[in-house]
C-alpha cells in the first residue's frame, strides 16, 4: 500500500481540527487521526499543523498524508487458543497468564497476534498504521480472560466505538488483600503514567479519567474476592485503583510489596471474567464468560480451607 494524499476544503467554522478530520474521514478512528497531526502529516493553508485543538475557519484548505502502513516481521506461530466466540467477523479468546498480546521490545515471539495470525491466516485487521492484526483492546501480560479481536476493518471499527462509548461490558474477577468495609462501590480516580517509575501507571489529577466500580463476592479472613466492571479502559486501571483503596490484587509486581509464596502464582489474580459486545453486523448481543483459570481456582480453594 502507497502513502495517501487527501486535500480538503472546509466549509463550517469554528470545529477542531481532530473533531472535523473524524467527520470527514469515518473510516480512521479519531486517535489515529490524533496521532496523524502529532507525526506533522496535515498541513493547513500550506503551513505545518500539529495542533489538533486548531480551531478551523470557513474556506481553509487541508492536506492529508496517510502513510503506508509500516510492515512488521510478523510470523504466524500455531498455538492452542482457547476460542470462546468465533464467526467470519471477530473473535474472542480467553486469554493465559504469561501471553502478552502484541509485540513490542522484549517480547518480539510468542504474543497473541503471532497465535492469531496462525489461527485466522489473512483474515485479520491491520489497525493503527502499524500491522497490530485485529485488536481491539488488551489485556495485561499476566492478566488471563476474554479479548476481542476484529477480523475485518468494519468489525474493528465498530468494536472499538462500543467500548469508548462505554456500551461493550467488560467484567473481571480479582482477589485481593484485605476486606473493604462496604460490600460495593465506585473508585472514581484519573490515572497517568507515574512519574518516577514509566512501568507503573498512578492515580493523578493529571491524568484522564478512570471509573471502577466493585463489589465483594466472597470475603476470605484477610482477602476477598471482587468482581470489577469497567466504565473506562485505561491502562492497569483495575490494578492501580484497587491498589489506592487499599487493597492491591494478590500477586501484582507493581502495585503491591506484599508476597503471597503460599500457592504459585503466574501474575496477579485477575481475570477477565465476562466480555459483552454487540454483533458489529447482526447487531445481536455476544457474551463470552472465560472460564478461572487453574492457578485463579487453586487460590480461591487455599484461601477458603483458611477463612
């Protein structure tokens, strides 16, 4: 595929430059266009535009580049899957603890798209500008459960809409130390990266919004068992916030000195439990409910003989 140039004329006022590029192109999500205006690829009037707050007026004229996408080294490696939903459209995966999702430095073999890409041959969707085949969110390395990932461009599309709109139900399962004091509630707290430590994430006034709410399914002496729906996506969102309310997840390496050595852990004991999306094509509703895995399943028994 060869770079795209587009030239556009604006004919409303008064719109940002993202907001009006996301209009005029629905087919490229808002945050590629975002990060399309960072690399210096639009040009107003002639002149570099990098600003994606730039207020447009009447009569201005827009140049476009879409780069090629870039090509990744990417090998199919077969892999046992576990496949919880699966037509010509999208998938769904329960996820292991110890898979990361996509390549990145360090983990440049053995990810799920390498899985994927063995699995669905050509039928994946290449996102981003860069070939990430198909999806659609993530989950952390040594976070288990369902993931979605899109087969076609329309499917990722309207897959990632649902979730930004907050309509997709995305619940995971955790245990963690200590018991909070009411059986539910709502952590509502902003996250950014931490700021003297780029593997952690933090709650921040800085940061972008973040809404967790959790509820106690069984509490077990010193720790509990919660059952977490997102409202957003951010990245560890459920590990930092229920770090902040005093009860990080057993397990974690970031978020959390405690050590829990009694049952053999892989990561942190959190699991994507139920993923709810509505059909990018039929429009009907698709539930996936990920089966615990054995280490998840192992702990709980531990911690009931001791409760």
């Amino acid at each position: 595929m060869t770079e795209q140039i587009l030239e556009l004329k604006v004919e409303g006022a008064g719109e940002r430059l993202d907001q009006w590029l996301a209009q005029q192109l629905p087919e490229l999500s808002r945050s590629r266009l975002q990060r399309l205006i960072e690399q210096g690829q639009v040009q107003l009037n002639e002149a570099l535009c990098q600003s994606k707050k730039t207020k447009l007026k009447v009569g201005d004229r827009l140049i476009l580049k879409i780069p090629a996408p870039a090509t990744m080294a990417l090998a199919p490696e077969a892999m046992d899957l576990d496949i919880l939903f699966e037509d010509e459209h999208f998938l769904i995966v329960n996820k292991p603890a110890g898979m990361v999702v996509h390549p990145a430095p360090g983990n440049y073999t053995g990810t799920l798209v390498h899985g994927l890409l063995a699995h669905c041959g050509e039928n994946l969707a290449g996102i981003g500008g860069v070939q990430r085949p198909g999806i659609v969110h993530r989950l952390d390395k040594d976070t288990t459960g369902a993931i979605a990932i899109a087969k076609t461009d329309q499917a990722h599309q309207h897959l990632q809409a649902q979730i930004k709109a907050k309509t997709a139900r995305r619940e995971y399962m955790g245990i963690v130390y200590g018991c909070p004091r009411n059986d539910a509630g709502t952590i509502e707290a902003p996250i950014a990266r931490h700021k003297g430590d780029r593997k952690k994430m933090a709650v921040d006034e800085t940061g972008r919004p973040a809404v967790t709410h959790w509820e106690i399914m069984e509490r077990l002496g010193n720790y509990s068992l919660l059952y977490y729906k997102l409202e957003t996506g951010r990245t560890h969102q459920i590990r930092v916030h229920s770090a902040h309310m005093g009860n990080p997840i057993i397990g974690d390496p970031l978020y959390t000195s405690n050590k829990f050595d009694k049952v053999k852990l892989t990561g942190q004991a959190l699991h994507a439990r139920k993923l709810m999306v509505e059909h990018p094509v039929t429009g009907e509703t698709i539930e996936a409910i990920a089966p615990l895995p054995p280490e998840f399943e192992k702990l709980l028994r531990f911690l009931r003989q001791r409760a």
